[in-house]
C-alpha cells in the first residue's frame, strides 16, 4: 500500500471541485490531514504517544468504511436485480427442510427393524421372502423419511422438539458455529478498540466498560432474538455487570433495529384475512418501538381509540426453540461434569414454555385479561385494556398508554426525573409485594422497556406474555421467608425453604441449617435490616443450595428475574436502596391485617419463643419499621391518625410507636394483635410491662388513665358548682377511645390471665403492683392539675362575662 504521510516539504492544495470518491481519493483526503511533523507530534501526544500504530488503525478504519459504503450499495443493487432475499428464503426453507412438513400428517408409532428369517424354503418362497422383506424395508425407510415432514411444535416438548432436531443436525451444528464465530469476532473487535485509550485510569476503565458493552450489544442483536432476551435481563443489574455496561444494554429493550414495515403488514393481513386500512383507521408509519420478538406501531380504531399494535417477527419461533435446545444440551453435559443429581435441563424447558409462550399472542391477551381481573381492586396498578376482535396469534391490539418510561427518566438528569423514577420504583416494589404475596399473579418480565411511570402514585405495566402463577402455601412460605431473613431466624429460614419445594425430601436439615447460618451470619444488620441486597442474599442462599443438591422450582425462577430486574432498577435509580427495608412495611401490614392461620404462625414465630413467652424486643422491632414508614398509621382510623400525630409531635420515635401500638390495639382493625396478646403466656407479658424496655408504653398508659379521670373529675365538679368546664381538645379527641380500653372485654381477659399468671411469681406480683401504683399517683396527679386549671379557666370566663354586662348596663 501506498504511503499516505506526505513529505515535510509539500503542500497540501484545496480544490473547490468534487472529486469522484475513489479508494484514492479517500486515502488523500485521509492524508490531508496531516500537514506537519509539528502537528502530527501534536496528534500523537494527544493520542496518548500511540506513534504510527494508531495512524495505522485510523486508515485502516477509514479504509474499511470506505469498503462497508462500496459493499452497502452493491449489495443493495445486487438484492434487487438478482431478487437475493427471496433467494435467501429458499435457502433457508431448504436447510430447515420446511417444504417437506406437513401439518396434517398424522403418526403412528414407528415399526421394528426388520428381522432376518432362514427357515428351510424353497426357491420360489425365497424369492417371495425376499420380496416381502424388500416391502418391510421399504416400509420402514418410507416412515423414516416421512419423520421429516413432522413440523415444530407449536407448544413447546421437550421430547418432540428433541427429536424435530435431531433428524436436523446440520442447523444445530451451524447456529453453534454462528456462536462461536459471533463471539470471536465480539472478541477481536473489544481488544482493536482497546489499543488506543485515554492516559487516565478511570476514564480508559470507564471507556474500556463502555466499548465492551457497545461490542456485546452488536453481538447480541445479531445473534436474535434469544440473545436480545438475554442482554435485556443482564441490563437490569448493574450492580452485577456495571452502569456503563448496564446503560448501553438498556438500549436493547426498546431501541432495536425494526424489521421492514412492509413484512410487519403482510403479516397483519395474513392474521386477519383483510387489508390493513379496513382493519384500522390510521397506523403509523414507522414503529414507535421495536423489542426483540415485535415492534409496535400507533395506530387509531374506526371506534376511535388509540392502540398500540404489536407485530410479531417473521420466522421467530424455528430460531428460539433451536436456541432453547442447544442450551438444553449444554445443561445435559454440564449436568454430567458436574454430577447433579437435580436435572438441570428443566430450567432449559421451563425457559422455552416461557418463551415460546410469548410468541402466542392469543396467549399474552388471556394472560392480560386475568391480571387485569385478579389486580382490579388496586388502584395504583394501571394495565392496558385488550381488543380481542384486533388481536390474533401473532398481532396483539391494545389501548395506548401514555407514561414516560425508567429509560427516558434516567436520560434526563434533573430533579423532577429523578422524583418520577423514585416513585416508580416505590410503587413498583409495593406492587410486585401485592402480586407475590396477595394476588399470587406475578408480573415475570418487569424490565424498563415493560414500565411506565403514569402519574404520581400510579405505575403500568405492559407486555404479558410471560407471567408466573404462585400456589398459596408457596405465597406464605415467601412471606414467612422474607421475615426469618429480617429476624436472623435460620432454623424457620430453611422450613421456609422446604414449603418452597426447594429442599428435597432426604437431605440432611441439620447440616443444612447450619451451612445456611455460617453463609449468612456474615450478614450485617442496621436498623433491625439486613444491609445486603436481594440478590446477595439470594446468592449465599443458593451457593448452599447447590452444595446440598437442592432443585430450583419453575416459578421460584421467575420470581427471582422479576425481582431482580425490579431491585437492578432501584439501583440504578437510588445506589442506597435497600430491598428489605423498602418491603418489610408491606410485610408488617400483611401480617397485622390478615387473620389467617398461616400469617398467624408466621408472626407467633417472631413474636413467641418456643416457651411461648413474648418477646417485646422482636414486637418492638416489628412495629418500629412500620411506624417509621408510616405504613402501621394507615391500620389506625382517621381520627385516630390525627390524634396519633399530634401526640407524637411532643415525643420521640418511643413515645410515637407506644401510642401506636395502644390505639391499634383497640382499633377495629386490631384483631390480630388482641389474638396475639391473648395467646402470649401471662407472666411474660407482665414482664414485658415492667421492662425498662417498655418504659414508653408505660408513659402512654399513664396519660391514657389521666384522660380517663380527668373527664370523670370534670363532669362531677361540673355538676357540683354549676361550671361549664371546657376539656381540652387533646383529651376531648381521645377520651371515647381509651374508655373502649377499659370496657373491652378481651382486654380485661387479657389483663386478668395475665393477672392470674403473674400470682404464681410474687416478686413479679409485688413489681407490677408498685408499677401499678407509681402509674396511677402519676396519672392522678396529672388529671388533677387538668383539672385545677379547668376550673380557674372557667371562673375566669364567667367573671370576664359578668364585668362585660355591667359594663353594658352602665352604658
């Protein structure tokens, strides 16, 4: 090749002309930017000191876009004069054997090899041997052949798809070599732009995340579909792969390259057996996002309504499912070198009923309607209402929903973006709580490009093709889990585990238990919460699992992708987020409300020891994190809420939840806790009351009796002098509620069982009885200083009304 670096001495001429673009008009006008030594120095120094290397790459760089602009168009030209893509079609219709299936052949089973017979024959039966022999054989090659004709599977098989690809080695053996290739290429391609990289370390690390993420988004689009899902789900958790890495394979769930929009209404026509323009009133040209199995396009009803249309890729299904089984086989071997005894193909097989699921729109449209149904009553859950009549196997019609999406909100750094995206994140995670705990229909797919955030409280979601149904002990075995892991119950952790179907009958419990307890011992705790994220906790829970040959239910995979993909989100919108802390509100609020025996175990387990003596530690952590969330005020009503804040104004965080605990108790809705004090063992709740620990609730009772005699002192006295005596509006607002205290016969049930325990120990007796008694002089002396100050307030009125008339008679 030529030099292109031109001598010191020359000059470099501009030519107002246009010059053909010629290999060697590229190559000058490359060289024409270098005029001297002077500034090629500067160039090189500004390069880092990369010398005639980087020079080298930037030709050659140049010289290979040039070549990819020449190639473009000729390929362009060559596509339509020799009709390449129909060319293409064939091909690849060939090589899948498509023109040989036949959907309506039908099968019996297949018949034995012929087996040889030497009776002693004549000639003649002989040759009738042979002949009838040669039509057994015919026989047997013809039904051979005919195994051809069998098509995919339209549901997915594991066993018909094994055997649709096994008659089809030579596409397996290709798609592997497209693998393998891709991600060599991917390779070469990472380690040429890593030559020429910035002088700083963090910014060549960061360019360096960058470029990988650039490389591995190319390789996966052009891999298809399956890879796409792939890059989709590694986007969600940047915690894992990194955020320059995260944010270029975010582009993946809504930025990929669409198909033609001529095959997109070739096949809309095919569904419906019509024209596009009588099936819609206007459809937009160009799709206004395209994901990895379709792309939709805007479009509007005779009847008026905004849609979203969404088109299926043509030629989708043969592509997945071969991918799903190459994985499968992959499991198969790693499932031998590893020696599982789990089968580890079925994550293979639960993989490709989900996928290949979301090819059947019929399916995501029934799968919609139900969740719709089943999330009815939740407010802040918004869904896009379904046309059936415009839906059909591969187009899916649906209304048009306005929202601004995770992707766009992190694009825009700015305080009110960052305000929608916490509160899409707050309301996400309260509504996969909902559905995983309440509903058990639990969106499986939530990655950004599937979220929109609609308005302040509210979320949507879309695209439910993939969707995971919970059982219901499957539901309180993840509740019960999520609070053992809170409380550092590992014992009950694993009982969690086994209800979860995730232990296998056999395995050693005890050795388990404490393989589990030394993993995650290592946890750290603030605030009563696990400092770790989900998802390190799910890893140490799973390294166990592992070693003990425990298996991996189909819907506890979906519900880890869906709230990983939720918790990657809630990273990358707030570094500082905690999963559990964010949860455990809703947990406590599940656990208070529903009077179910199995939430009822779950919170005598927190509550209780096996002595069944109450814990007030655990009850004060329990009700600490909800009052602090201000999810345990919303139990309470309004009247009480009101009251309950403006008591908490003039106290601390002890005052408030102490206050909290006394109003829920009596409160309608505080039957599960009135439950739980019946069932406590007596002498530990006196305990409990005579505790320094409980030295606020004391306080709160203490003003609960001085309301209660200050309102009986005021009614005597007022009858008794004739006094109009005002309450107070804090004790006014609160007096009904704490008489319901006394005249509640659960809580003199309580009182006296606990009573009647606490006997049977007097030291306790005598400590209750003096609590008892500094409780009530305190409380005594309180209403009386109410009460003082009432009557002088009321002399004072009726002396201030009686100088105003004799001020008025003297007038």
């Amino acid at each position: 090749m030529a030099s292109v670096l031109p001598s010191p001495a020359a000059t470099v001429l501009c030519s107002t002309g246009i010059a053909p673009r010629t290999r060697e008009n590229h190559l000058n006008r490359s060289s024409s930017h270098v005029i001297s030594p002077q500034k090629k120095n500067q160039k090189l120094s500004k390069n880092g000191g990369g010398g005639g290397l980087g020079n080298v790459v930037e030709v050659v760089q140049k010289d290979v876009a040039f070549l990819k602009a020449g190639l473009g168009k000729g390929l362009q030209w060559a596509n339509k004069a020799f009709r390449i893509p129909e060319v293409s079609k064939s091909v690849e219709d060939f090589i899948w054997l498509r023109n040989v299936e036949d959907p309506q052949a039908a099968f019996a089973p297949p018949p034995s090899w012929p087996q040889p017979y030497y009776p002693e024959i004549s000639g003649v039966d002989l040759f009738m041997s042979d002949l009838k022999a040669l039509e057994v054989y015919f026989g047997y090659f013809y039904y051979r052949s005919k195994m051809w004709t069998k098509p995919l599977p339209e549901i997915y098989d594991a066993e018909e798809v094994a055997e649709y690809f096994t008659l089809r080695p030579h596409v397996v053996a290709l798609r592997l070599l497209e693998v393998f290739t891709a991600f060599v290429s991917a390779t070469i391609k990472f380690r040429i732009s890593s030559i020429s990289s910035a002088a700083d370390e963090d910014s060549r690390e960061k360019a360096s995340d960058y470029n990988f993420g650039i490389v591995l988004k190319e390789t996966m689009l052009n891999l298809g579909p399956t890879f796409i899902k792939a890059g989709q789900s590694l986007s969600t958790r940047p915690d894992v792969i990194g955020y320059e890495i995260s944010k270029v394979l975010s582009e993946l769930h809504d930025q990929i390259p669409p198909f033609p929009r001529a095959e997109a209404m070739k096949i809309i026509e095919e569904e419906f057996g019509s024209t596009v323009e009588t099936i819609f009133s206007y459809l937009s040209e160009e799709p206004v996002a395209a994901a990895s199995f379709g792309q939709v396009y805007k479009a509007s009803t005779y009847d008026g309504f905004d849609v979203a249309v969404k088109v299926q890729r043509p030629n989708l299904r043969h592509g997945v499912v071969r991918d799903i089984y190459i994985l499968r086989i992959g499991l198969g071997i790693l499932q031998k070198i590893l020696k599982r005894k789990n089968d580890l193909r079925l994550y293979a097989d639960e993989l490709g009923k989900g996928l290949i699921g979301e090819l059947d729109y019929n399916l995501e449209a029934a799968n919609a309607f139900e969740f719709m149904e089943v999330h009815s009553c939740y407010s802040f859950i918004c869904l896009p209402k379904i046309f059936p009549h415009l839906s059909k196997k591969r187009v899916l019609t649906m209304e048009w929903m306005d929202g601004d999406s995770p992707n766009e909100l992190l694009s825009v750094y700015s305080q009110e973006s960052n305000k929608k995206l916490l509160d899409l994140v707050k309301n996400g995670v309260e509504a996969s709580l909902v559905q995983l705990l309440e509903t058990g229909l639990m969106h499986a797919d939530p990655h950004p490009g599937n979220l929109r955030y609609i308005s302040p409280g509210k979320i949507g979601f879309l695209d439910f093709g993939l969707v995971c149904r919970m059982e219901t002990k499957h539901r309180f075995a993840m509740l019960a889990s999520i609070v053992h892991i809170v409380n550092g119950d590992w014992t009950s952790l694993v009982n969690d585990l086994t209800e979860m179907d995730v232990i296998r009958p056999g395995t050693n419990i005890t050795r388990f238990t404490l393989a589990l307890e030394d993993s995650l011992g290592e946890l750290k705790f603030s605030n009563g919460m696990p400092d770790a994220m989900f998802s390190q906790v799910l890893s140490k829970i799973w390294s166990v699992a592992i070693k003990y040959h425990c298996r991996m239910p189909p819907y506890y995979i979906l519900v880890l992708r869906s709230l990983a993909s939720l918790e990657g989100l809630a990273v990358a919108s707030d570094p500082t987020f905690k999963t559990y802390e964010a949860a455990y509100p809703y947990v406590v609020q599940k656990l208070l409300l529903d009077n179910s025996a199995a939430t009822r175990k779950i919170l005598y387990s927190v509550v209780f020891n096996k002595s069944r003596e109450f814990q007030w530690q655990r009850l004060a952590v329990f009700l600490r994190v909800g009052a602090t969330r201000k999810v345990m005020q919303s139990l309470v009503p309004l009247n009480n809420r009101t009251s309950l804040s403006q008591s908490g104004n003039g106290g601390g965080p002890d005052a408030n939840l102490a206050n909290l605990a006394l109003r829920l108790v009596v409160s309608k809705n505080g039957l599960v806790l009135r439950r739980l004090l019946m069932t406590a063992d007596g002498s530990s709740l006196v305990k409990a009351l005579v505790s320094n620990e409980a030295s606020s609730y004391r306080q709160q009772l203490c003003k609960a009796v001085a309301d209660i005699l200050h309102r009986s002192m005021c009614e005597a006295l007022g009858k008794a002098l004739n006094l109009a005596i005002a309450k107070t509006p804090q004790v006014s607002s609160t007096e009904n509620e704490y008489e319901s205290i006394l005249r509640d016969r659960r809580i003199r049930v309580i009182f006296f069982k606990s009573l009647n325990s606490a006997k049977k120990n007097p030291m306790l007796l005598f400590r209750l009885c003096c609590t008892s008694f500094a409780l009530f002089f305190v409380a005594s002396a309180v209403a009386c200083h109410r009460v003082s100050i009432a009557i002088a307030e009321a002399y004072l009125d009726r002396l201030s009304y009686n100088s105003r008339k004799i001020a008025v008679a003297a007038v």
